[in-house]
C-alpha cells in the first residue's frame, strides 16, 4: 500500500493560535472514502493518501490512469490577524517505460481567488525519478485585518495521469510517502 503525505507547514508571525483547521472533506479516485488521514497540528497538518498513484500497462484498467482528489480544509483566522499562503512545495516519483508521458499538478483556492495554477511536473519515459516542484504564491486566505474571527475554505484540487503512446506501454506517477510530500506554508501575523 503506498502513502501520499501532504503537510502544510504553518510558521506562523504572531501567537500558533492565530489559525485553527478544521475537519477535512476529500472526494476524487486518488482519494476514495476511509483513504485519507488528516492529522492538524498547532502550527501544520499532514495529509496521508494510500491510493494516489496513476498507472497504465498491460492488464491495468484505462481508468487508473488518472486520478484527482478534491480536499477542503476551513482554516479559521482569529481577530485581529491576517493570514497568507506562502508556498507549496511537491514531490513525487515517476517510472515511466519508453513511449508514455506522465504528469502531476495542482491548484488551489481560497473564496474569491485562484491561487497557484500550474502543471507540477511532467515526465515523458523512458524515466525513473524522484520529482519536485515548489509553487510561490501570495494568496491570501484572510483579506486584510480580521474584524471578527472568520472561517474560509482552502480547497485543493490534485491530479496524476499516466498517458501510454504505444500498446501496452507500462508506467507509473504519482506521490508517496516513501519520497512524496507536498507541503505549504501559510504565513500569519498580528495586525498592528
């Protein structure tokens, strides 16, 4: 069984109790039901995934070639604060046999926003690589200083394909704990 960790790191300017998360929603063929495990710390999360890899060869199905997750997340910034995401960061591996292209990416969003839109990686065979990608963003989760304590959703859309150019070509894609993370970083600080 293989794991995809993602962790949000979460330095945070300011008190750690100036951003809570709260429970996570997912959906998606990389990340099916009783597949995931959040993990909120006081600072960061981690999110482990055990079915996010693509992969196509002879006696593998045409449908595990892609797979996507959708993951919700309500981030809630206390008053008085001013919350950003800073970066992802992403890694992965790829073994793809001659003739097949691969590809990782991602987006996010926070309500009112498209933050960081862009193809993580891709890979054309023959290949057998770790992978990483860093996504600097300035997307903001909390507008300017909080009046009042507010809740918004962070949801974030991931997605590994493996695409064979010849019969019966063999390849895998995707993120895994074993060399895999995607991690983020949010900055927080006390409005003055």
């Amino acid at each position: 069984m293989r794991y995809l960790l993602f962790v949000v790191l979460m330095p945070l300017i300011g008190s750690a109790e100036s951003v809570t998360m709260g429970s996570i929603r997912y959906f998606g063929s990389g990340c099916p039901k009783n597949s995931v495990a959040f993990l909120p710390g006081a600072d960061s999360f981690s999110i482990l995934f055990d079915q996010f890899t693509a992969e196509t060869g002879p006696h593998v199905p045409a449908s595990r070639r892609v797979r996507h997750c959708t993951l919700t997340i309500p981030i809630t910034v206390e008053k008085g604060y001013r919350t950003q995401v800073e970066s992802i960061d992403y890694r992965g591996y790829a073994n793809l046999e001659s003739k097949t292209f691969g590809w990782a990416y991602s987006y996010f969003l926070i309500p009112g926003e498209t933050v960081g839109y862009a193809p993580v990686s891709g890979f054309s065979g023959p290949v057998e690589e770790d992978w990483f990608r860093r996504d600097v963003t300035k997307g903001i989760v909390s507008k300017g200083c909080t009046r009042k304590r507010q809740t918004v959703k962070l949801t974030l859309f991931i997605e590994t394909a493996v695409i064979p150019l010849r019969h019966f070509a063999a390849g895998v894609i995707g993120l895994d704990s074993s060399n895999g993370v995607i991690e983020g970083r949010l900055i927080s600080q006390r409005c003055r």
